[in-house]
C-alpha cells in the first residue's frame, strides 16, 4: 500500500510538471449495497444504504479530449438485511477513504461538454458499525479473515458539464463494482461471501491551473 502511494505521488508530480491541472471538489449522495454469495454463486442483493460522499480530485490533461483523474473520496457501504420485518431493519455502515484512479474521455459542444470515465480504485475501510435486530449499533471488527478493510473497485460512470472560462461545473452519475470480498466466511455446508456495489450521482467544481512556458 505504501509503495502504491508513493508511486502515485511521483506520477502525479511529473504529470503536473507537464501538463495542465485542474483542481476540484465534488459532494454527492451514494447508494450503496452488498452482493451475497454462496460458494461463489450470486444470490441475492441487500438493501440500500444511502449516505453522502464528498472527495477532492485532479484532473491532469493528456490531450485535448483524454485526461487522468485522481480522486480520494470519502464513503460509506454496506447495506440493510432484506425483507426484515422491522423498520429499520439490521444494517452494516462501513466507513472507507478511497483511492480512484479513472481516465475520462470529454467532448465538448461549445460550452457544454459530455464525458465518460472509467478505471479502477482501492478503499481502506477506517471503522464501521451493525445496527443489530435489538436495536442498537454494534462496532464493527476488522480482522482480514472474515471482515476485511481492504476494498479493491472497478468504477464507471459519465456526465454533463459547462466550461466557465478557468473552471468547470459537472454533474456526473457513476457505478462502483467490488472485485474483493468485504466478506468471507466458511460455513460447515458452504461459503458465505459479500461484494459491495455502489450508485451515486455527484456535483463537481474544479478550476485549472496553466503552467507557465519557458
């Protein structure tokens, strides 16, 4: 993790040496849930949990349409247990700092511009908590085994924004896919696993930077 870091660091360094950087913040609301498996087949979704998201990000031109764009977010997942009879039912808050890593394509008309972006992120879970079936939240415990704090994502998503001279407002909706499991429990007849999966819908502002020619 640390060499990953550092390794982003120095990328991120030389690419501003070199290009055009924007700065920017961006806030919105996620929708998050678990995927559950049994000995690796999908069966079922929980229900959502909805919470906010604020991250900041860079946006380091590559060309006139290809950009890299480095974000660290902060989230929550996780999800509440299907169809439980009582309101609110049991649930997993699980609270992340997530490292994305997306190329975005943009094609502007005039003003306005359209974009796509994909790529992958790592999530470090800091802490979380059950609200348990006796109405009360229970501390979550990470050990690596069962419950695990790394959270490696793929991410897609596309929006709409408008070019106001040095800055730029965007609305952009974007879907999140676990490839780890947050989970992962040997049961005595079968193997019990979870998958986070994630919606949200952001507001972003950056401003760019040029870098002076000498």
């Amino acid at each position: 993790m640390r060499t990953f870091l550092i390794s982003t660091i120095f990328l991120l360094s030389f690419c501003s040496a070199k290009s055009q950087v924007s700065l920017g913040i961006k806030t919105g609301v996620s929708s998050a849930k678990f995927r559950y498996f049994f000995d690796d087949e999908h069966k079922l979704d929980s229900d959502p949990i909805k919470k906010l998201e604020i991250g900041i990000f860079a946006n380091i031109k590559l060309s006139n349409k290809f950009s890299f764009e480095p974000e660290i977010n902060f989230l929550e997942k996780g999800g509440a247990v299907p169809d439980y009879p009582t309101s609110p039912p049991p649930s997993n808050h699980y609270r992340q700092i997530e490292l994305a890593m997306p190329f975005k394509y943009e094609y502007p008309f005039g003003k306005i511009f359209v974009f796509a972006k994909a790529g992958p992120a790592y999530g470090h879970m800091i802490n979380g908590r059950t609200y348990t079936a006796a109405s009360r939240w229970v501390k979550a415990k990470f050990d690596n085994s069962v419950l695990k704090r790394p959270d490696l994502v793929f991410m897609f998503g596309g929006g709409i924004g408008m070019s106001l001279g040095k800055s730029k407002i965007s609305i952009e909706s974007r879907y999140r896919q676990s490839i780890l499991y947050t989970s992962d429990v040997e049961l005595e007849d079968f193997r019990f696993s979870a998958k986070n999966k994630v919606f949200g819908i952001y507001l972003a502002y950056s401003r760019s930077f040029l870098k002076s020619s000498k």
